[in-house]
C-alpha cells in the first residue's frame, strides 16, 4: 500500500509539472487514523495509543515550504482549514478551530500550539448508555489519556524515553 501510494503521489506530481502547474498548486498528503499491526496487542484503528493517533501529513507550498524538511511539531487535521486559507489569501471565518501551520511550514523548528488531541468513543453508538469517550493529549514528549474522564483509567506515557508507550506512568 506504501509503494502504491509513493508511486501515485510521484505522478500528481509529474503531472504538475510537466503541465506547469508545480509553482501555484498546493499539495496536501494525509490520511485518517492509522491502524495497529499488532502493537499492544491489538488489530485495529480506534485507540488513542501512537500507532493509531499519528497520521502522515506532508505539505507542498511553493514559496512557502523548502523540500525535505521535517517539522516535529504536533498538529492536528483541525489545522488544516486555517493553513489552506492563510495560504491561498483567504480570510479564516471567526469559528473554525484549528491554527495557520504556515508558520510551521517556513520554519520546521517552530512549535506551534506545542500540542495535538484525539478522541475515540467506545462501548456502543449515539445514545447508548454504555457509551464513553477517550480524550488523548499529545505534546512533543507526552501522551496522556483518560477513559470515561478518569474513571475507565488513565495513562500517561514520556516518549522520550519510551516511544512505544509500555510503560504508563499515570500511577507513578
């Protein structure tokens, strides 16, 4: 699917420019939430571990962006909306959540808002009982979650020193 996918991004982006299209059109790469592959011993998408709340995000926007370069910084799909609007000089409507990453995107040691949350509901739909949420904040070197405000658990994790989230820390 990776190879797939590199490989029809590298034609748009041909097309771009053999049309000469490449230095007024921005190119936004990015998906849903990912998926586990047996990671905490779970096969699927909907957890707030790193495995399925991180997803490829990748913005080309001449005279905006230098090639290859990497922000660190952690940015939410909410960021979207505002970015494309400052980018094409359009005015951002008042009640859009979300930050221009623009300044991210000149200088990828920027920090931004320094923070990203993700939500995931579990134990039933729309209005059933057993329905609770689980809310995960995630800044350059933490992740801290919480299941039903607390009550389900929570969990906190320094991806400094453990990257793949083993050991939480919340009762530390």
């Amino acid at each position: 699917s990776i190879s797939f996918m590199d490989a029809q991004v590298g034609r748009v982006i041909a097309a771009l420019d053999r049309l000469g299209l490449a230095d007024n059109t921005i190119i936004v790469f990015t998906s849903d939430h990912g998926y586990h592959m047996g990671e905490h011993g779970l096969w699927q998408k909907m957890s707030l571990f790193e495995e399925s709340s991180r997803v490829p995000l990748l913005i080309v926007a001449p005279g905006t962006t230098t090639p290859g370069q990497v922000a660190a910084a952690p940015v939410s799909h909410v960021d979207l909306l505002p970015t494309l609007a400052e980018l094409c000089g359009v005015k951002t409507p008042a009640n859009v959540q979300g930050q221009s990453l623009t300044p991210i995107l000149k200088n990828p040691a920027s920090t931004g808002r320094g923070w990203a949350l993700t939500q995931v509901m579990r134990g039933g739909g729309a209005g059933s009982a057993k329905r609770f949420f689980g809310y995960s904040l995630r800044t350059a070197r933490w992740r801290y979650t919480e299941w039903d405000e607390g009550n389900r658990g929570r969990e906190l994790y320094d991806h400094d020193a453990d990257p793949h989230e083993l050991t939480n820390l919340s009762n530390a």
